[in-house]
C-alpha cells in the first residue's frame, strides 16, 4: 500500500458500541447514585416516606446517602472533561460523516495535502455522486488539493537493498533509497488514475447541476508529506500520519522491495486521525485549527509560482466539458 492506498476502512462497529458505552457508563451510574442521594436525604426529612422505604429495604437511612454521595463524587471525578471542538477518530470511516456535512453548505471548500488523493477520492466519491445524481441549492464547489510531485528522486516511499557485508552492520540490514519503479508506479497507478475519476465525478455534478461554479486544481509539491491534511470548508481540520513499513510490490512483472508510507492504521493506537474545530469555544482548539490552515495557505500560495520543470499531471485543472471541445 502506498501513497494514500489505505482507502476506506470497514466500520468498526464493535469500536463504536464500546465507546458509545464507555460514554454512557458513568451516565447511569451518576443518574442511578443521584437518585440514591436523593431517596436516602428525603428519608431522613420526611418520616412517612422514610418509613415506607426502609420497610422496603431499598435505603439504608443516612449511612446509605452518605455512601452514595461519595460515589457519586467519586465518579464525578473520574470522568475527564472533553475538550469542545477537538475530534478523535479511529478510522477513515469516522470521517466520512464530517466530510458529507461540509457538503449541505452551499459554498464548499476542501483543501488536501497528501500523496495521491487516494483516501481523499474515497472521502469526496459518495458526496459527488449525490450531486451527480440530485439537484442541490449549492452554489459553488473548490477544491485545492496539494500532492506530492514524483518526478524526482524520494527515499519514502522508495526502495530498499540489503546493506554489503562489508559494512560492517547487523545481518538482515537494509539501505533505503529512491526507486523509479515505485515512484512510476505511483504516479499510474494512484495520481494519474485518481485525478481521472475525480475530474469524471465532477464532469456528471456539471452536468447535473450546470449552476454550480466548480474550481478544482492540483499543485504538486516538492516536500515529502508526513501526514495527510483534510480542511473542511475553512472551519474542521483532521490531520492523519502516515506510517512507515516495509513492504514487497510489484510493478509491471518486477518484484520491488520498498519502504512505504502506509496510513497510520488501527494497530499504532486508538487514534487514527486528529481534529480541531475552528467554531470551538476554546481559544487554544481554534488557533490550532487555524495554524494548521495558515499553513496550508501558505503551501497552496507558495505553489502557485513554484512549479515543477516536469510535472506529473500536464493538466492540473478541471475545466467543463464544453470549454475542452473547444465548443
């Protein structure tokens, strides 16, 4: 798996239930004792109903408040407070939802930074073809994607040989380096391909929906990413690592060795990929959104006059049907 091939996971719905119930838990058990201090204070005030309820067995007078009262702190304190406007998601899936609200706007921006558009083509599919399929009241649709250029030589994803013996280092140790095959590889096989089906996904929401003014391009860039960036409508980022493994592929008969950027999957932790709102009431959650925008800006501006001598896409823009016909 390179460059962004970690697509779209299945859903972990045991995850989901087991954090739903992890949320809920200290609930109920806040609800059941607060009614438990309840039950044993009014025993205690009013005779009649402590009297019925002690002949019932279901207080225990003031000890049994008092026992419930202390719980009842305990898990008060146990449970920690979440930051508004920070997101933990475990998986692409998770994402998903935010990307198809960003979509009911009806001016909406998505800017990138990864290595192919892979993942991002699998975020955007359901959204675009929704508006391939219905008319919407959207106005306008950008999207600023920024991805590596792979006409140069990288080190990751690029390959690896074994060290000579003569080096004097641990046996089974291995040199990393560029490797064209991986990198041509990448290029057909993932950028190529993907900025195909992104610019026919936006051909048929034309087509469908001729009134939306659609501004799509992709700027390649130099630096290797080290994670992806999603923005969403200038307000959420989510910010997802790349890994790093090693990995056999294959290209055109030939088995290559790499070291690849693989997405940072389930089993390097809980949390997949982080997010900060920018509508968050707390002030540190909105300036880490906003760093993380003001500085892709920075990237997509830089870019606009700092080009590559041999770009991987010769078309970096879409541009409507008819204007390419000449028509």
């Amino acid at each position: 798996m390179s460059s962004d091939s970690s697509g779209i996971g299945r859903p972990t719905r045991l995850r989901r239930l087991r954090r739903s119930l992890s949320d809920w838990k200290p609930r109920v058990i806040k609800w059941a004792l607060a009614l438990v201090v309840a039950l044993g204070v009014a025993a205690e005030i009013f005779d009649p109903l402590g009297d019925l309820l002690k002949a019932q067995d279901f207080v225990g007078g003031s000890f049994a408040a008092l026992v419930a009262l202390i719980l009842f702190d305990a898990v008060g304190e146990s449970s920690p407070e979440e930051t508004s406007g920070v997101y933990v998601l475990g998986d692409l899936e998770e994402l998903g939802q935010p990307v198809a609200e960003a979509f009911k706007a009806r001016h909406v921006r998505i800017d990138f930074h990864g290595f192919s558009m892979q993942t991002l083509l699998g975020l955007l599919r359901p959204s675009l073809t929704r508006l391939a399929d219905q008319e919407t009241a959207m106005r306008d649709l950008t999207l600023h994607l920024v991805v590596a250029h792979l006409n140069l030589p990288l080190s990751i994803p690029g390959k690896l040989e074994p060290a000579p013996d003569s080096a004097g280092l641990p046996a089974g140790t291995l040199y990393f380096g560029d490797s064209p095959e991986n990198r041509e590889r990448m290029r057909e096989d993932f950028t190529k391909r993907n900025w195909e089906e992104l610019n026919e996904l936006l051909d048929r929401v034309h087509d469908k929906n001729p009134h939306i003014v659609i501004s799509c391009e992709v700027r390649e860039s130099p630096n290797v990413p080290e994670r992806k960036l999603y923005i969403l409508n200038q307000e959420q980022v989510f910010s997802a690592p790349y890994g790093i493994r090693r990995k056999t592929t294959s290209w055109r008969g030939r088995s290559v060795q790499i070291l690849d950027t693989e997405g940072f999957g389930a089993r390097h932790g809980n949390a997949r990929i982080i997010g900060w709102d920018r509508r968050s009431p707390s002030r540190s959650t909105q300036e880490l959104a906003e760093h993380h925008i003001e500085w892709q800006r920075n990237l997509w501006d830089t870019l606009e006059y700092v080009r590559p001598e041999r770009p991987v896409l010769d078309d970096p823009r879409w541009t409507p049907p008819e204007e390419r016909t000449g028509h």
